[in-house]
C-alpha cells in the first residue's frame, strides 16, 4: 500500500504535463488586491481590420503600442500611445506564421517570436528587418504530420515552437525553447550561441523546465521564466544557473519586468481556455513582486467581460502602473491603469 | 619503376596528400555592404534562394517570403505561395517584382541570368527551371509543378518536390527519368552553344542536358560516392570551354565533366559546395561555398577562390550573423570577378562583397 501511495504524485505531475493547460490555484496567502481600471476602447483598429488572437503586446520608449496577433495570417501592427492605429509591420513576413510573443529592447528594436516557423526576429524601431535566429523549414519538406512522441534533440541553432525573448544590459539574447524544447538559450548579441538549460527534455528540477512560455530578463541580468506546465517561475543567473523558484504563484503563463532603476515584476496565473468548471474563481490574476519576491499586491480576476481578463497571454508593464495586457480568447487588448502604491521598501531606496 | 613513381604521387595528390593540399589556404580581405537591397515599407526579403546581376547591373532575387499555403479543395490538397521574385537596380533600389501571384514559386532555389540578359529561376518545391525574359514573362519551361501534394507527406523529404511519374523508376537511385521530370532541382547553367545542364538535384542524383529549345538530350549521374555518382547535386557552371562543374555537397567536392558528361576531375578541399559561381572572361575563376548548415554556425561558412584546375587561390568569411559572415550561402553572383553579391538563407540577406 505504502508503494501505491508513493507512486501517485508521479502519476498525477504525468498526467498535467499531458494537459499544460491545467490551471493551479496560487497558494500565497493575503496578498492585497491592488485597484485598477481598464481604459474604454483603447486601441483603434485599422478601417475594416480586428484583432485576432492577442499573443503579443509591447511598448517602445514613446508609448507605441505593438500588437502581434493570430489573425488569418499572424500580423504585427503599431499603434501610437493613444491607440491611433500607425502601421503593420512584416507584412507577408517569412518568419511570419503563427505568432508568440513581441518585445521591445532598449534601443526600441522590435523583436517577434513565431512559433509556427521556429524564428526571433529583430526589427528596427521603423519595422526594417535586421536579424534572425532559427529557421523555418523549407516547404519543399511537404506538410508533416504532427509528432507525437519523445521531443528530438534541441540544436543550438534551431528552435522547436520557441516561446518569447529578452535581453541583459549588456545586450545578450535569451530565448525560451519552448513548447517542443524544454530549455532556455543565451545567444550574445550577433546571435551566436554562448549556453543553454534545460534541454529538449521536460524536467521539474531546478534549471529543468516543463513548457517555458514567458521570458524576461532584469536590470541585473537575471533571468525571469515562466515555467508553464511545472506551474512555478524560475529565476536564473545570466549564466542561466537557478538560484530561486516561486512555487506559490499558480501557473507561470507569462512574466514581465519593470522599466527605470527600481523594477518589479509581473506573473500572470492566467485563468485556462474555455474556463473548466473550478477555475473561474481562483485564476486569472496578476501578481506584482519585488525583485526579491515580496508578492506586493495582485490584480484582475477571469472574466470575458471587458476589464476581466481571458487568458493573459502576454503583458507590457514598462510604467508598472499602465499594464497592458493581450488575451487569447476574447481577441482584446487592455491598457489597465493600476492606483499607484507605495512599495514596501520603496522609501529606503 | 620511375612510372610507379609518378603514379605513386599521382594517387597522393589525388587522395588530397599533395603539399598545397596540405598549406592552408590563404585569407583574402574583402569587405561588405550588408544592406544594398533597399525594400518598399511593405515588403520583405526572406530566405535567399538566388541572387544575380545582368549585363546592365540590375539585380534580380529569387526569395522564400510570405506563407507557404495548403488549399483544402477535393480529395487533394493544394499547395502554391511561400516564394517571391525581385529587381532591384544596380544601387540597390527596388525596381518591381516579377511573376506575382504566379502558378509556382514556392521554394525558391536559384536565379540565373543567362548571356541575353533572360531571367532563369529554378524553384525546388514547383520543381521545375523557368526561363523569363527581360520583361519577366515566361518564355521556356522545363519540368512542371506537381499537381498537388500529400498531406501529410509522411514520406518526409522530397514529398513535396516529387515531379511526376517515371521518376528513376526501374533505374540507378537518383538517376531519375530521361525527360524534363525533376525531383528538387538546385540551379541551371549554360554553355556558350545553348544548351542547357540542370542541377538535379536535392531529391535525384544527376545532371540533365537539355538543347536551346530545351530538348532533352541526356542525363548523367545516380546517387553514391564514385566519380560521376553524386550525393546530392547543389549547384552547377559551365565554363567557356564548355566543361561542367557539378557541386556534390554530400561528398564535399566539385565534379568537372566534358560538356557531354564524361568525368574529368574532381576539386575537392572546398568543403561541402553549397553554391558556384565562374567568372566571365578568358581566365576564369571559381568561387565556391562551404556553406553552413542553418543549424550550425559554428564552424564552415567560408567562401573559396579556386582557378580552373582546382589549385585555390584563397578563402574569406566564416559562419555568423555579422557583416561579413555568412548564413548557409545558397547563391553567388560574380560577374565582375573582384565584386560579389552572396545571397543567403538562413541569414535572410545579401551582401555586396569587395574583394581587396
């Protein structure tokens, strides 16, 4: 009997890596809940053109707000800071296919991750291509049959269904790898290969990883992942060695760090597609942290209606208290206004 | 016995013993302009299938952009987008796009520009070689796209670029038929009468000649590591005497026929051949690529000079992201010898070279 029990925490972590999309009640406890509003019909589409899914959102340093999302094609369209449509950008774009996550480095640079051709791309701050990492595979190749099975062996050059990107100060490139990998990769700023963790294996270990979806890095080089289907975030050094996982947070969809000399991050327990029965009410918000881990407050809460949140599939948070949120189901962006509060440690810095 | 002895050297040099086999071969310094292609706000290059220049300068890309589509019809499900064709003039500015919307670009592989200034592309999925003229309208076709594809191509690589039946069917591997039937061509040349030899390619093993009016004459090749036997056929030239040259990646080495198929020599020390261009005049030079494959770039990635009779003059550039590295080189242009535009795949780019 003592075999039988032992036995099943393994079977219940097999069968929830079978269905990453299996939601967890964070376990923090008395987390304040910090109020916000949602601005009313923030981003104004282009005449005859909506949104599809909203994958990707992020800002450059002028408030332009950049969309990416799963539209008939994937698309990557600008809007100003007031949500006046500007322009598309990649249009008819190889790397183009079946979008995944959009940042903006420091020099405003646009970078996109498509998971449906294994690429990053940076583009310049007016949407000129500049490099690539990854590579489609040739159509010549025929349709594939979708693979069931052991993942192949992750290749330092070649993403399998790659998930988001940030970048260090120094400007070193980190990527999640991703649905098909289960690892992180660090590439120096040209885009060569310098290390990685994890591996095309899914692990639980520390510097193992289960569906990393969500990457970004802070000011002093550590690394953020939003460790999906092991339902935690781990932090790593910028030699990619864990030093600390949050395990109390729910499910790690997707991370964000702050801009300016004191940062904080953002993790979103996003509530699951479709909303099973039990998740309506214990998923779905955002958590906002001090870099040390200090849970300050949380915010939003699963909902379709307008100012709910619908599966938060990637947030902005450059000013931490204008959050812009792209959901995946109801094919909307968010610009969110939080009330302002002071940190717990704010006044001593 | 003094015949044994040359012999013996004859086999060593052959077998790459020979002592400038050996010496390394020398850096040559060039320089790069990564962005002379200036593109409409709308438009974007991808992967470079081809790059070449005409007699006026205007330069012509074969590119893999936008989105390869399967169309849900009947029973049969059809494939066509995913490559596009461009000019540019000899600045670097977009001039226009030809054969928008067209039947059967899909993967682009090469563009060539023969002696008349006639547009040649070469597309590996479509699987045929399609000549253009000036103004960009097709003028001779060889081969045809399939009529549709299999999906899921559960026979993996050359599902897609199958050309039809009769492909080397009761024959060598690779041999393919003797007809205008290709399985994943590479690239096309010519020779100073006409004719027409085709790199046949990533899914056959052979060279095919066809006549001007692209006539089948003969094939030659089938798959294997022998002389005359290729692994896979990547790239192809012709020099002014009429020899061919047929890159054989898979077994790292240049295959040189008479202009009817008969193996003469082989140029190896080049690494894996992805890419050939000859230059034009009486004292022709060879440049070759060792490119890299896209998920390796660390290590090739160099481009060759070699003369004629396989000595090498020198070699430049590595594999990498920057300026003057290269991203699996799948085209080169060197029409004016110490000038060179290098298309890339894996790098989306191309680059002006200067040799120094």
């Amino acid at each position: 009997m003592k075999r039988l029990l032992a036995c099943v925490p393994a079977v219940l972590l097999a069968f929830s890596s079978a269905r990453p999309a299996a939601q967890q009640k964070a376990t923090v406890q008395n987390v304040a809940e910090i109020p916000y509003t949602s601005v009313p019909n923030f981003l104004k589409m282009p005449a005859g053109e909506t949104l599809g899914e909203a994958i990707g959102v992020a800002t450059n340093s002028k408030g332009h707000v950049f969309v990416y999302h799963r539209s008939a094609n994937t698309r990557l369209w600008e809007f100003d800071k007031n949500g006046a449509f500007v322009k598309e950008i990649g249009k008819g774009y190889y790397g183009f296919e079946f979008a995944h996550s959009v940042r903006v480095d420091t020099q405003d640079n646009i970078w996109t991750v498509d998971e449906g051709t294994n690429t990053v791309t940076k583009f310049s701050p007016d949407g000129k291509f500049l490099m690539v990492i990854g590579h489609r595979p040739p159509a010549v190749e025929g349709a594939v049959a979708t693979v069931f099975g052991p993942n192949q062996p992750s290749q330092k050059y070649i993403f399998c269904r790659p998930t988001d990107v940030g970048w260090d100060p120094q400007g070193n490139i980190f990527v999640s790898d991703g649905y098909c990998n289960n690892r992180v990769v660090k590439y120096d700023k040209d885009g060569r290969f310098v290390a990685e963790s994890g591996s095309e294996k899914a692990g639980s270990e520390p510097g193992q990883y289960s569906l990393p979806h969500g990457l970004q890095v802070d000011g002093r080089g550590h690394v953020w992942v939003a460790d999906r289907t092991n339902n935690r975030y781990q932090e790593l050094d910028n030699d990619l060695k864990p030093l600390k996982q949050y395990t109390n947070l729910g499910t790690g969809w997707t991370v964000c760090v702050s801009a300016g000399p004191h940062q904080y991050v953002f993790a979103s327990n996003s509530n699951p597609n479709g909303n099973g029965p039990g998740t309506w009410a214990n998923t779905g918000e955002i958590y906002k942290m001090e870099l040390d881990g200090t849970v300050l407050g949380k915010f939003g809460h699963a909902s379709k209606d307008f100012g709910g949140f619908q599966v938060v599939h990637m947030m902005d948070c450059r000013n931490p208290n204008e959050i812009i949120v792209g959901e995946i189901e109801s094919w909307r962006v968010q610009k969110l206004l939080l009330q302002p509060q002071a940190s717990k440690t704010g006044s001593s810095r | 016995m003094k015949r044994f002895i040359t012999l013996l050297c004859a086999v060593l040099a052959a077998a790459g013993f020979g002592v400038a086999a050996q010496s390394p071969a020398p850096e040559l310094m060039f320089d790069s302009n990564p962005s002379l292609l200036t593109m409409p706000d709308d438009i974007y290059l991808g992967e470079i299938g081809g790059v070449a220049a005409n007699s006026k300068g205007d330069i012509y890309v074969y590119t893999r952009t936008g989105h390869p589509t399967i169309s849900i019809g009947t029973s049969r499900a059809f494939a066509h987008g995913g490559s596009r064709l461009f000019q540019f003039d000899r600045t670097g500015k977009f001039v226009r796009e030809l054969g928008k919307d067209s039947y059967g670009m899909m993967v682009a592989q090469q563009v060539r520009i023969d002696p008349q200034d006639n547009v040649w592309i070469v597309d590996q999925m479509a699987g045929y070689v399609n000549k253009l003229d000036a103004q960009g309208r097709p003028v001779l076709m060889l081969g045809r796209k399939p009529e549709s594809i299999n999906v899921p191509a559960n026979a993996g690589r050359g599902g897609g670029g199958e050309g039809g039946p009769g492909r080397g069917r009761g024959g060598l591997p690779g041999a393919g038929a003797q007809s205008d039937v290709f399985n994943r061509p590479t690239d096309v040349a010519w020779d100073s009468a006409g004719n027409i030899f085709v790199a046949d390619g990533m899914g056959n093993a052979r060279v095919a000649k066809f006549d001007s009016k692209g006539v089948f004459i003969k094939s030659w090749g089938s798959r294997g590591a022998e002389p005359g036997m290729f692994a896979n056929v990547t790239a192809i030239a012709v020099d002014a005497q009429g020899n061919v040259y047929a890159a054989d990646a898979g077994n790292k080495r240049i295959q040189v026929f008479d202009n009817s198929g008969t193996f003469k020599s082989a140029i190896t020390n080049v690494g894996a051949p992805g890419a050939l261009c000859l230059t034009p005049g009486t004292n022709q030079m060879l440049y070759v690529s060792n490119s890299n494959p896209p998920e390796d770039f660390d290590s090739g990635g160099e481009i060759y000079k070699v003369r004629l009779d396989g000595t090498i003059v020198g070699k430049f550039g590595k594999a990498g992201k920057r300026p003057k590295e290269f991203g699996t080189v799948n085209s080169i242009d060197c029409r004016t010898e110490n000038t060179l535009l290098v298309g890339e795949l894996a790098n989306m780019r191309v680059q002006k070279l200067t040799l120094r």
